[in-house]
C-alpha cells in the first residue's frame, strides 16, 4: 500500500484512532503475559518449597516412630532374654538398617561418639547381652537426646521453606 502511494503521489493515510487502539491492546496483552508468567513462576517455587518441607515433616516423622520403636524393641529383647528375643533381635536389625538408609552420615567415620550409629550399635550390644556394663537409661538418652538434635535440625530446614 505505501509503495503504492509512492508511485501514484498519492497522499499518506494518517494512523486512524483504531490503529492506536490495537497497538494499545497489543501492549496490554503482552504486560498481561509478563505478570501471569511471574505469578506462575512464584506459585511454582512457593508450591515446590512447600512440597519439599512436606517430604521432610514425613521424613521426620518416619524417624521419630523409627527411633522409638528401635529402643524398644531393644529393652524388650534385652536380658533377662524373652522367649521371642530372636523375633525381637530380628525387628532391631531392620530399624538399625533403616535408620542407617535414611541418610544421617555425613562424610567420614559414622561410628565415632558424637554420631548416633555409635550409640545404636551401643544398644544392640545391650540387647543381644553381650555388653552388661552400659545402662539402658544412659544408652535411650544418648539416642533420644542425638535424635532430637536431628529432628531439630530438620525442623529449622521446614521452616526455612514454608515461608
């Protein structure tokens, strides 16, 4: 059409009112699209991070019930033996390999005394009554009192999250 006019001397169309309307809604759409991606994109990290805090209250939890039942099981088949202290024995060492597989080491030696695995492995000598100098108190809080230092810094993770 310009190329038109240029040949033909004819005069220019001038930008009519509706020209302008729909540069205005142009740009209206394409703002309209700038916040709906930056929305999306804020309700993707805010849903995320509270699906991550989610999995790791479930972590906590399973941790805690594992821990409890851990001891238990080993005051339970501890001595003076039970007639199901092997079943008992058996239960111990499933919730000693599940703790161990629920990623509590860090790099380096597990087994030294600030690291609970030292003290599980403390317990299970209790239970199966080949160490009768330790004191089933003692070896419950050290594990209780480990546990909740784990537990605690989970928790300060979760709530790190759900803001």
């Amino acid at each position: 059409m310009i190329l038109f006019h240029g040949i033909h001397k004819f005069a220019s169309p001038e930008p009519s009112i509706l020209d302008y309307g729909e540069l205005a809604i142009g740009a209206g759409t394409f703002l309209l699209g700038i916040v709906v991606a930056i929305s999306t994109g804020y309700t993707a990290r805010r849903s995320r991070r509270i699906h991550v805090a989610d999995k790791r209250m479930e972590w906590v939890t399973d941790f805690r019930n594992t821990i409890s039942e851990l001891i238990s099981v080993a005051h339970m088949a501890s001595p003076p033996r039970p007639d199901n202290a092997n079943e008992l024995l058996e239960r111990f060492i499933t919730l000693r390999n599940k703790i161990a597989l629920m990623g509590l080491s860090e790099e380096g030696k597990i087994m030294d005394a600030e690291h609970i695995s030292y003290d599980i492995n403390r317990l299970e000598l209790y239970a199966t009554g080949d160490d009768v100098t330790s004191s089933f108190e003692r070896l419950q809080w050290d594990i209780l009192n480990k546990s909740q230092s784990i537990i605690n810094e989970k928790w300060d993770k979760i709530k790190g999250l759900k803001k």
